[in-house]
C-alpha cells in the first residue's frame, strides 16, 4: 500500500493507493467508527461489513436529500456516536457527498474518511472535499468544503460494479484528459474500457494519475475561486439536465462536455471537437441530448458557477487546455438556445 500524504489549507488528507478494505481498521478502528454506504455495495460485500458498525442507504442520487440526512443522524445518535467518532463512506459520488456533508454537522465536525467504490469516486467525487445533498433540481445546493481524514484504494471492490457504472465513471477520466492532460487523452484513445477493466495494473496506474491529477488543482485553489473551476468542465449544461431528466452523473457531463465543445469552437476557437465526440463515444457515453433549453437556462439562473449576470464557463483552447470563460447570462441564453 502505498500513502501518499496531501496538505491542503486547513487539513492534511492521505491518500492510501494499491490498499484493501481490510486495512481500514488501522485507519478507523472498529470500536469507534460508523460505515456508511449504499444497499448495492452492502450486497455485493456484506461479509467485509461484519463487526462493524454500519448504516444502509437506499442507492441513487434521489436519496441524496436532507430527509436521508436526516435519518442518518438519527441513525449515528441511536448508535452513540460522539466526537471521538470516524464516519467513513463506502461507495460512489453519493455516498461519500453524504458522508462528508453529515460529518461536518454532526456535533458541528467530526472525523471522516472514504473509501470509494466506483470508477468516479476514485478518480473525482470523493477527492477534493466538496460535500453536500441535493434540493429539488439543484445539484449539490447545500453543502461544505472540508477534506476527508483519508482516502483508502481498493480497485478490487469494482469487481462488483455494474458495467453502466464503469461507463459512468470514465466521463470524468476523459474530462480530466480533455482540460489538463493531453497524453492522458492520447492514451486513452490508444486502449479501451475493456481492456481496462482485464488489466488491474494498468487501471490502478490510471486512478492513481486521475486522483492525483485532480488533487494538485484543489491544492492551488481549494476554494474555487480561480483554476478549480477548471474541474467544471462538462458540469455547466451537464448539471442543468442531469436532476432534469434522472441521467447518470457522467451521462450528463459527456453530454456538457460537448456542449462546452461547440460552445468553444465558436469562442476560443477550439477545433477537435469531433476528436473529444469519438472518445466519448468509445467509452460508451452519450455525445448528444435534446433537452428543454428553456428550462435548462432557468436552472443556470442558479447555479454555483454564476456571478451576478455572468456564467464562469469552463472552454477548451485545444485538448489538454482549458480556460475559464466568462459569459454574460443574455449571450448565453442565445448560445443555449442554439445548440
């Protein structure tokens, strides 16, 4: 296991590569932590769940809500847990959103870590300490920016994932390649998903670039006021109609991405936009939607990205390179409104 120690501006995080679920307990001992995780990653691996204290979630993004929240506590309260105790989630972007945000109120903070279960936890949603729920069909409305205590890997848990989460996953790998690593996206055009998924080494080498990846960008800007915003490439249109029409979080960004593709053809001048569609497309993401524009440009109206009456869009220049793009809210309503 290899553990690599990360200091952000209020805390420092550890990244344990190449672990196992079993060397949780030198992280969390059993005594004094509470696992959370989902009803599919309980049923798949029930057994390295006994002895420890543990909280079933129903699985999906419409639980992510303040009534599950809710329950929780109740649930942590029921089992007497105080400020000594480690809250650790298990699974994917849900549920460590969850277990982070319920950490951060639940007798006003205290320790958690993770230990994700999906090609997108490992590489994207658990990194960065962005924890919260959703409201309605506002994604991650309510929440906080407090980093995990750690983050163990255990590629051996995506044994069990379904093959619609593997797609899932790689939108945000291909994101990561598309706004800051050129070779990244070169070599993922060279290989595939399934041979990924044959080749254990190969796909810990890619996780571990992935995570680290987004990490050196959180460091330089743990509070999104300048090249984290980089990280939202894809998440502008991909959030609108993700709550919109119930599509799988990556689904969605494949399709912002290339929204955000068009969008930089005609601002930046960005011209490999049939590139980024055929990588899309190889991974088994969706590259196209119609959506309800309108409506989609009503839920822009609130998102975390605006300013007042300008959108900070993230663009590409060309692959590798993104750039932060401010777009008056009335030119982006035309932009829209065109795609």
């Amino acid at each position: 296991m290899e553990k690599k120690t990360i200091q952000f501006s209020r805390a420092t995080t550890s990244f344990y590569f190449s672990g196992s679920f079993a060397d949780l307990e030198k992280l969390a001992p059993k005594h004094n932590a509470i696992l959370l995780t989902d009803e599919n990653i309980f049923a798949a691996h029930g057994k390295k769940f006994k002895d420890w204290n543990t909280i079933v979630l129903k699985a999906g993004e419409q639980y992510k809500v303040q009534a599950t929240v809710d329950s929780v506590i109740d649930q942590m309260i029921a089992m007497k847990a105080d400020r000594t105790t480690t809250l650790v989630g298990i699974g994917g972007g849900v549920v460590t959103d969850m277990a982070g945000y319920i950490a951060g109120i639940y007798m006003r903070g205290i320790r958690f870590g993770f230990l994700p279960a999906s090609i997108l936890a490992m590489v994207d949603a658990s990194i960065g300490g962005k924890n919260g729920i959703d409201v309605g069909v506002y994604k991650n409305m309510v929440g906080m920016i407090r980093q995990p205590d750690f983050l163990l890997y255990d590629v051996s848990l995506l044994k069990s994932l379904p093959n619609e989460e593997w797609v899932n996953g790689m939108a945000e790998v291909i994101k990561h390649a598309a706004i800051k690593d050129a070779p990244m996206f070169s070599m993922l055009e060279e290989t595939s998903l399934p041979a990924l998924k044959k080749d254990p080494a190969l796909l810990s080498k890619l996780i571990r670039r992935n995570a680290l990846l987004k990490t050196k960008v959180v460091q330089k800007d743990e509070f999104e006021k300048g090249e984290r915003r980089l990280l939202n490439f894809g998440h502008t249109i991909g959030h609108a109609i993700e709550n919109m029409y119930e599509l799988k979080h990556g689904h969605a960004v494949a399709v912002g991405m290339m929204a955000a593709a068009g969008i930089s053809e005609k601002l930046t001048g960005f011209k490999e936009s049939d590139r980024l569609s055929k990588l899309i497309r190889k991974y088994r993401l969706p590259h196209q939607l119609e959506f309800d524009k309108n409506k989609a440009l009503e839920i822009l109206g609130m998102d975390k990205k605006r300013e007042k009456d300008t959108m900070n869009f993230v663009l590409l220049q060309k692959t590798g390179k993104a750039v932060v793009h401010p777009i008056p809210m009335p030119e982006l309503k035309e932009i829209v409104l065109a795609l």
